[in-house]
C-alpha cells in the first residue's frame, strides 16, 4: 500500500469530496432553478435543506451497511448512486423529479465519507493521520470553494452544470476505486436476506423517523416554529434509544457512549466546533456585502483568510498527531478558537483590513487544527468493527452543528447585518469557543500521559 498510498488516497478523497462539494455549491443555483420551476424561495430552498437532513441520516446508516457489506462495495456503490443523480437531475422535468436527484445525491454522497475513512483505518497503517488529514483538506475546500465554483459553473451552463461537473471525480474515483481498493474480506453471511436480518430495521427507522423532526423543528425556527415535530422527533429518538437498549444487534450501540465517554466528547466537541465556524462561514459574507459594501467577488477572496489557512494547516496538523498524538493538538486548537473568538469580538468590527484578515488567519488555523484532530481522536476511540457507523455520526455532527448555526444567525441578524450585530455574535463564539476549550481540557486530561495514538 505504500507505493500505490497517494493513488489510494486520491480515490477516496475525489469521492468524499461529493458530498461538501454538491452541499455548498447549489446555493449560487436556487435563483435559477426558481425561475425555471416557477417557484417561490422558500419552497426551492428546500434542495438545501432536504439535502442536509437526508445527510444527516445517511451518514450513519450507510456506514452501517458498510460495516456489514464491505467498505469497498459501498463506497462504489455510493459513487453509482451520485451518478444517477448526476444524470437524472438536469432532465428532470419537474422540481418533485429535481428533489428525489437531490435526494439520491446525498444518499450516495453519504455513503462515500463512511466507507472511505474505513479503508484508510484497514488499509493504511503508516502515518494515519496525515492520511486522514487529505480528507479534511478535501472538505474544507470544497466547502469553502463550492459557491464559487457553482458561480462559474451556473454561467458557462445554467443549473444542470452543477450535476455534471461530478462526472471527472466520479469516473476517477470508480477507476481507482476499483483497480486499487483491495477486496472486502468474506462475509460468514452473504446473502441479501442474511444481512437484511443483521440490519436493525426498525432502529434506523425511529433513528431516521426522530432525525428528520427533529431537524425540521430546528430549520423552522428561523420562520414559522413547527412545535409537533419538536416534541415528535424527540419522542421518537426516545425510542430509538429503549430500542437500541433491548435488541440483540443494535443499529448503535447505546451503552459504547457510556462505555467510551471519549468518544461521545469528540462528537460534542465538533458540534460545537462546526455551530462556531458556520456562524462565519454563513455570516461573514453577508456582513462583507451588507455593512462593508464589498462585492460578492471582494468578500469570497476576503474569505480566503480563513478557509485557505484551515485547508493550509490540515496537513501540518496530521504530521503533528501523527508524531504526538491527539493530545497537543486538541489543547492549542481549543485554546486558538477561544482566543479568536475574545479577539473577533473586541477588535474585528474596527480592525483595517490586513487587521480583520488577521484575525480571521487565527480562526482558520483552530477550525483546521481541530478539524483534522477530531477526526483522528473519533477513529482512535472507536471499535474497529463500528468504524463505518461511528464515522458516520461523525459527519451527521457536522451537520447539526450547520443547521444550529443557521439558526443562532437567524435569531442574532434577523435581516440586518450591522456592527451590533456582529459584536453580538462574538459574544456568541466567545461561548461555543470556551465550551469548546473546556471540552478539550476534560478530553486530554483523560489521555494522561500516553500521548501518541495506537490504532486499533
């Protein structure tokens, strides 16, 4: 695997790059596709927002099933599924059609992050970390750069380029896939029916069922506060959890989370970690157009400080796990993000430009730093056989922590984005960020002294 390891990681990062890629660049696409379909803005927004609940949901249960089917089928099966998307989705001829493409796309996109971090923890052994690192970096960017490239992409050809342009990465992702990944081990059980019956049905469905209220009581506080599906998504999670509790072969372990609090701690932490950087990411822009009078061109480069510096110290971060551990890491890139957030709120607003870019080069480094280390700290604690489904709930935090930072962006901006505002929502930072910190302080005093990671 050494001398193939860049080929290797070239697949399963032109895969797990779909899904942020195809999540951040359909925003610049909403006022075409609106004007196509005849649509008001609320009902097309829902190509956003219907694509982060059925990630959010997937993430874990493809991991799952790749758990018991084999990384390498799932993750090509993932990338078929994006395919069909790909083609499917610019001939739809009605905004239902254009909703199930999307819907399939994040389906297919989820299952590629779970199966591709189980390969990397099976098949590379050597420098892990760092391995993990060009995944972060991959997110990263597209997360970052995926409006910018919709822009390009909607001018050269409309809407439905946003669709193709996944073909490049699909056909080298499913070439490389193929020829590279090597074989799943046999299964005791192979046959459909063997491994329906190891699948917790009814588990992913209250999980699934519970997800998807609960979400869309979250989504609809900005607007009008849809109660019943607060009170039905948290009376479903209830049951999923008597569930998981009770059956022999849960679809997640309830008690690991009792068992290993570590890893309960990581995916808190990167709640709060993501609730922190999407405030930003979202709310930047707009304070940039709206208060500063930058252009939308002006405040994308502008935003560069910060997500060229994350994707920049990505690297740097997996060479430092991989020599020291988890420990170092987690502490400087908690104490980074607590210190941004005090110097964000006192000196952003007034700071000159070289000023502001500044302290948005110091939020890019933590983000980046504790991107990459929680993603090494959540393979390091989980089991070797939940890897799959363990990293899917990994990216379903992700998603939480983005849709809770739309939320506090609706409540803190409401339809103005002044200074007020923005030192409003320092203050805001200035508490995810000391969560953040507290919750690594706990996490690394528990490591003790054993600092460098041994992989499972």
């Amino acid at each position: 695997m050494k001398k193939n390891r860049a080929l290797f990681l070239t697949a399963v990062a032109s895969g797990t790059m779909l899904n942020p890629l195809n999540s951040s660049m359909i925003s610049l696409a909403l006022h075409s596709i609106q004007k196509d379909f005849h649509l008001s803005f609320t009902t097309v927004s829902w190509l956003i927002s219907s694509f982060y609940l059925a990630s959010a949901v997937a993430q874990p249960v493809t991991g799952k099933i790749g758990d018991l089917i084999g990384s390498k089928k799932t993750f090509l099966i993932g990338l078929l599924l994006v395919a069909i998307s790909a083609f499917g989705a610019p001939l739809s001829s009605s905004f239902f059609m254009l909703i199930i493409m999307r819907l399939i796309q994040a389906i297919g996109s989820s299952a590629i992050y779970p199966s591709g971090v189980t390969l990397i923890k099976n098949h590379i052994h050597d420098r892990q970390a760092s391995a993990l690192a060009v995944l972060a970096i991959f997110a990263s960017a597209m997360t970052s750069l995926g409006p910018t490239v919709g822009g390009f992409l909607i001018v050269w050809g409309d809407w439905p380029a946003i669709f193709r342009i996944n073909f490049p990465f699909l056909i080298i992702g499913f070439l490389l896939g193929w020829f590279l990944f090597p074989k799943d081990q046999k299964k005791e059980k192979t046959h459909f029916k063997d491994i329906l019956s190891h699948i917790d049905v009814i588990g992913i469905s209250l999980f699934t069922v519970g997800i998807v209220f609960l979400l869309w009581f979250l989504l609809s506080i900005k607007t009008t506060i849809h109660l019943t599906s607060g009170i039905a998504g948290i009376l479903f999670l209830a049951l999923f959890v008597w569930r998981e509790l009770t059956t022999k072969e849960p679809f997640i372990d309830i008690r690991l989370f009792r068992s290993l609090p570590n890893l309960s701690w990581v995916y808190l932490q990167f709640i709060c970690l993501n609730i922190f950087f999407y405030c930003l990411f979202f709310g930047l822009p707009s304070y940039f157009q709206d208060e500063m009078h930058y252009s939308v061109k002006a405040s994308g480069l502008f935003m560069l400080f910060m997500s060229g510096a994350s994707v920049l110290i990505s690297p740097i971060t997996g060479k430092w796990v991989d020599k020291t551990g988890v420990k170092q890491p987690i502490t400087a890139g908690s104490f980074l993000l607590m210190a941004g957030a005090v110097v964000f709120t006192l000196y952003f607003v007034h700071a000159p430009f070289l000023g502001m870019g500044f302290i948005m080069l110091i939020l890019g480094v933590s983000y980046g730093i504790l991107n990459v280390v929680l993603q090494a700290a959540m393979v390091k604690e989980s089991p070797s056989g939940m890897i799959g489904t363990t990293s899917g709930l990994f990216q379903t935090c992700r998603y939480f922590g983005s849709i809770l930072s739309s939320i506090v962006l609706g409540l803190v901006f409401g339809k103005t984005f002044t200074e007020s505002h923005m030192h409003f929502l320092g203050f805001i930072l200035i508490i995810f960020g000391s969560i953040s910190f507290l919750m690594g302080f706990w996490f690394t005093s528990r490591l003790g002294n054993k600092a460098k990671i041994v992989y499972r």
